[in-house]
C-alpha cells in the first residue's frame, strides 16, 4: 500500500511538472537561428523548421510527407533542416550528419540528405566504420569529389555545426526528433 502510495505521488508529481512545464513555454517566443539548410523559396509565408536525425525511423517514416508539402507548395512553404542526432540511441546519427555536412560543402546537401533517408535499412545498423564506407558509396552516387567528402568528413567544424544545432534544439524543448 505504501508502495502505491509512493507511485502515485510520484506521476502526479511528474504530471504537474509536465502540465506547468507547457504552460510556461506556449509563453515564450522561440526565436530560431539562421543556421540549417534551406529547401524552397526564403520568402515563402510558411516555414517548416525540422529538427531531424538521419538514423531515427520515425524521421525517415516521415520524410516522404515532408517531400511531399515541399513539392505540392513550392514557393509557398520552406524547409529549413537542423541537426538533432540522439547519439545514445542511434550510434551512426553522428557520422551521418557529418556525412550531409560533408556533401553541403561541394552544394550537395539535400542530394545526401534524400540518400540517407532513402537508404537508412541499409547503413543504420552497420559498424561505424562500414557505415562510413557504405554513406561513401552515397556520396560517390550523388556525384560528390570522394578526396574532398572523405577530407571534409574529419573536420571539427562540420560536428561543432552539428553540435550547435542540435544545443538550439535543446534550448528551445526539443527533446526528440
């Protein structure tokens, strides 16, 4: 009896927290850095920010919906991509966000953001390293210079990017993608 006792002032604790925590943030304007990748027009009345990581299921069960309000309202609706990769569950979200960095920096961001998605059965489950050499074979796919991806795929200041985007995420309540 104690024991449920425990239990149930426990969830209403974490209820009340829950119910004050969203009353207290629908007061706060969020105010978005410039930072992610645009797809369509910057002055499109509506614009989408997706916090998204390339490993989670449930990005790429959505991802073709997102294609699709993309397509269908074209100049009307942009798409701004930020990183959020939830390392602690999906192992190769890091490496894969560093992958479409990579390809951002020869211009080819959303080639490589679209083969991540649209191959995730088969890299997600993959050792890091044979992850990377698969997310190469990616890269090779979508026209990238493999010297440059490979150099690009090292550097500092794609995870610091990556980083800092997923910490704005954070900032603001993000909690999942």
């Amino acid at each position: 009896l104690i024991i449920i006792a425990v239990a149930s002032l426990i969830f209403l604790a974490f209820f009340a927290f829950i119910v004050i925590s969203i009353k207290q943030s629908k007061n706060k304007p969020v105010q978005l850095s410039s930072s992610g990748w645009v797809r369509g027009s910057e002055n499109a009345k509506v614009k989408i920010t997706e916090f998204g990581d390339f490993q989670c299921p449930a990005c790429k069960a959505y991802e073709p919906i997102v294609r699709k309000i993309s397509k269908d309202y074209d100049g009307k609706v942009v798409l701004v991509f930020k990183h959020f990769p939830l390392t602690s569950v999906h192992p190769n979200a890091l490496p894969a966000a560093k992958a479409a960095e990579a390809a951002g920096s020869q211009d080819k961001f959303w080639e490589m953001h679209d083969w991540l998605y649209d191959n995730q059965d088969f890299w997600a489950g993959l050792t890091a390293t044979d992850a990377e050499a698969k997310m190469t074979e990616g890269a090779k796919k979508i026209g990238l210079d493999l010297d440059q991806f490979k150099k690009d795929l090292k550097s500092d200041n794609l995870e610091a990017k990556i980083v800092s985007q997923q910490s704005e995420g954070i900032d603001i309540g993000v909690a999942a993608t």
